[in-house]
C-alpha cells in the first residue's frame, strides 16, 4: 500500500542520487523514489521539498544577479576559483598559507572608465585616456593622430592599448556618433555607462585589424607576474570573460532603491537615450559619414541584435553597477570576490608616477593571517557603517541580503528591538509599492523601509 512520505524521509532518499557526480532530474528522481519506496509524491512536491531542504535550486529572483566560472581566467598563485550557489554565485578560496599583509595578487583592470568627474580632464587630454595618469608628468606621452582629437596617452604603449580596446571605436575625432556620446557623458556623469562603451568596443574590436590583446592561460593574463603576450583575442573570449562577472538588469536593481519611484520619471527617459546614442556610436551596422574600423559583417548579425538590444543594455549596465572596483573598474580576478563585514582581503591602490594612485591596477592584500582553504573576502561597503545600515546598502545596491556574516548576526542579535529575519522579496515589493508623493524626500522613503523591514 503506497504512502505519503515526511519531508525527511524525502530528502534523505533523494539526497544520494542527487548527489551523484551526474545527478537524476526531477522526472527521474520522481520515478525512482515512487519505484523504490511505493510513495505517493507528487512532482510538486518533491520540487517544492528539495528547494526548501537546498538540494535543489529554486526559481531565480529577477534581483538575484547570475555569475559563473571562467575557467579561462588566468588565477594567481595560492588562489582558487570556485562557484558557491546560486544566490552568492562564484568566489575566491586560498589554496595555501598568506601571512598578515601579505600581498595575494597584482591585477590590471580588464576594462575600466575614467571617474566621471573626470571625462572632461581626459577629452581635453590632461589624463591618459587608458591609465588616467596625468599626462603633464610623462616626459613621453603622445596624442591622437585625428587632428579633431584632443585624447593623450601617457606613452605609446597606454596608445596601443587604448586604441585595441577601446579608442579606435570611441575617438571622438574620428566618429562623430562617439563625441555625441562622450557629450551626453559629460552632462550626466555617468560612470556605468562610460563602462558599458568600452565593454562593447572590446568586443566589437575582435573584429577589427588591430584587436585586443587576449588574457587566456596560454596567451597572457592580467595578473602581474604571469607572463603576457599580446596574441589577440576572439569574440567568444571577450564574450565569455564578460559574461562571466555577476550580472543583474539596472532596472531591478534600481527598483530597490527606497527612492526609485522618485527616481523613475526622470531616469527613464536618459536611460532610453542613452541606449540610443551607445547604439548609433557603435553598432558597425549604422551608416555614418566615415569609415567604421569594425566591418558590418565581422561578426553574425544574431550576436549584434543581442549586443545591441535594450534588455542586454540593462544588464550591462546592471553588471558594471554591481562589479566595479571602488575606482571604477572591472577586474576579471577581483570580481569573484565576496563581501564580509570583517573581511580578510583589502585592496588597494598603490602611489604610482608623481605619487597619484592607478585607479587602473590593484594590489590584494591579506588583512590577518589566511589559512588554505578559507574564502577570501573583501568588504563591498564601508565597515565602520553601523549594521542596519550596511546591510542596507548591501541590500539596495549589489542586490542581496541580509548578510549572514558573523558580525552582522552579531551585531543585529546584540541591537535593542532588532526584527527577526530579512526578507529580500519582501524588501523588493515594499520597494516598489512604497506611496512616493512628490513632496516626501526619499531619505524618508529610506527610512520608511528600513522601518518596514525590522532594521
């Protein structure tokens, strides 16, 4: 006579078939528990059972940004690659002893946007439009070759690289779609977007003459000390290095600002004309007054349309929202790092030439002594913030929470009145259902939600 199972005994049948190297599906996995145990068990619920217990993954949240291992990344000693779940994605784990202050790596940005205060500095050619080091103190930097170009390059080498992976598309001189782009740039400040510029024009310049240089194990690597040779790159490369980082639509993480309705009817439509100047000043396919460096046909059509259309927009945009250093930019190595509000990595950025700091080139340090086998994480916000309020940003603008470290269950624990538990679908609904008169400030939206959910 079939019966119907505990959730317990569920997961524990279950468990060692999913747990195989090559793990049953749900119809299978059905199939066998029934055969085996002459159970009455819907497939409902044994989805629903082996979501609740973790043995499976449930449906994924809009707001939950989707990373995944790049095997071709090249890591640096005594550092491991690893995919967590899900929700937290990939990260870095030790494969061997680092002592207090110990640096772990030495990594250059694989594609970075100068700060937005300073675009004007680099159009005018005051910084390098590749390392963004003043160019008053390189006794050999150079400038632009297009007369109506007043980009400079710290030397002839920052030149070739700006130039392979971004410049030859972006060169204001040379492509008017591109000054009508940087223009829009210079008004509204807008770092991610700058970003996603040079994203696509790395891409894209895989099928120019003169491409990129490629970072796979046998060709190169940013990571200071391997070695590097400048083979170039191919357009799955680029595609994969790319799609690998943690990736969200801009939209769903801007919908979690407290502020957001506040925030939408002006945003919405600089958003539009942003995706529409990037489109014009990059796609091979428009027509334009001078010759594109990329042909229109170097790369299929099909992988242009989803370049190129507004859904990868936003989550190019999402993507470099949530990824870029604190200087700005995206780091193929740095960005498997995870947060902890008591982190064991800091980074930094090392004085360079006249004493100003790369904001292109990192240096990963170890803050205590860091055992094999430990994760390496740094902090994604400022550690002095009291609880409440770092889970709040941590929530808000990399899209996740609450953090679970041991500080914050601490700290929270510790907290007169503190709520039990923090909802992130709770969170996103109330975010975007909260009233917003036009008369209420959004500090007080934010503190409105905080209220909401027991901070």
């Amino acid at each position: 006579m079939s019966c119907a199972p505990t959730e317990a005994q569920v997961v524990e049948a279950a468990r060692p078939w999913i747990e195989r190297p090559e793990p049953l599906g749900l119809a299978k996995l059905l199939t066998t528990l029934q055969s085996e145990h002459g159970w009455t068990l819907s497939e409902k619920r044994l989805k629903k059972i082996l979501i609740a217990s973790g043995l499976r993954d449930g449906p994924r949240k809009p707001w939950v940004p989707v990373s995944s291992l790049d095997d071709s990344v090249p890591l640096p000693d005594g550092v491991e690659a690893v995919y967590l779940d899900a929700v937290k994605g990939r990260g870095l784990v030790a494969t061997r002893a680092f002592a207090e202050g110990q640096t772990l790596f030495v990594e250059d940005a694989y594609v970075a946007a100068p700060p937005p205060s300073e675009v004007s500095k680099m159009l005018a050619g005051q910084i390098c439009t590749q390392c963004f080091l003043p160019t008053a103190g390189s006794m050999l930097s150079v400038s632009c070759a297009h007369p109506r170009c007043h980009a400079a390059f710290c030397h002839r080498q920052c030149q070739a690289k700006a130039q392979a992976s971004h410049h030859a598309l972006l060169c204001p001189g040379a492509q008017p779609a591109a000054a009508a782009l940087f223009a829009f740039l210079e008004q509204y400040q807008w770092h991610s977007l700058h970003t996603v510029a040079r994203c696509l024009a790395r891409v894209l310049l895989t099928g120019a003459a003169q491409k990129p240089p490629s970072v796979s194990p046998t060709t190169g690597a940013t990571v200071q000390g391997l070695p590097s040779k400048d083979a170039p790159a191919t357009l799955d490369e680029v595609l994969r290095h790319l799609d690998s980082f943690a990736t969200v639509s801009e939209l769903e993480r801007r919908a979690r600002n407290p502020g957001w309705e506040l925030e939408r009817a002006g945003f919405m439509p600089a958003l539009q004309r942003a995706h529409s100047l990037l489109v014009d000043a990059l796609d091979p396919r428009r027509s334009r007054p001078v010759r594109f460096p990329v042909p229109a046909d170097a790369h299929p059509a099909a992988t242009l349309d989803r370049l190129f259309s507004w859904d990868t927009f936003l989550a190019w945009l999402g993507r470099a929202n949530i990824n870029m250093e604190s200087h700005g930019g995206l780091y193929l190595v740095h960005s498997h790092l995870n947060h902890d509000c008591t982190p064991n990595v800091s980074i930094r950025h090392m004085p360079g030439r006249g004493g100003v700091r790369p904001a292109t080139r990192i240096t990963a340090r170890a803050v205590r002594a860091i055992q094999p086998g430990e994760e390496l994480l740094i902090s994604y916000v400022d550690p002095s913030l009291p609880a409440e309020r770092r889970r709040l940003l941590l929530w808000r603008d990399y899209c996740f929470g609450p953090c679970a470290c041991e500080r914050c269950a601490s700290e929270q624990q510790d907290a007169p009145g503190a709520a039990d538990g923090f909802d992130a679908e709770k969170a996103s609904k109330l975010a975007r259902s909260m009233p917003a008169p036009e008369a209420v400030e959004a500090a007080a939206l934010e503190q409105e939600l905080r209220a909401s959910l027991g901070f």
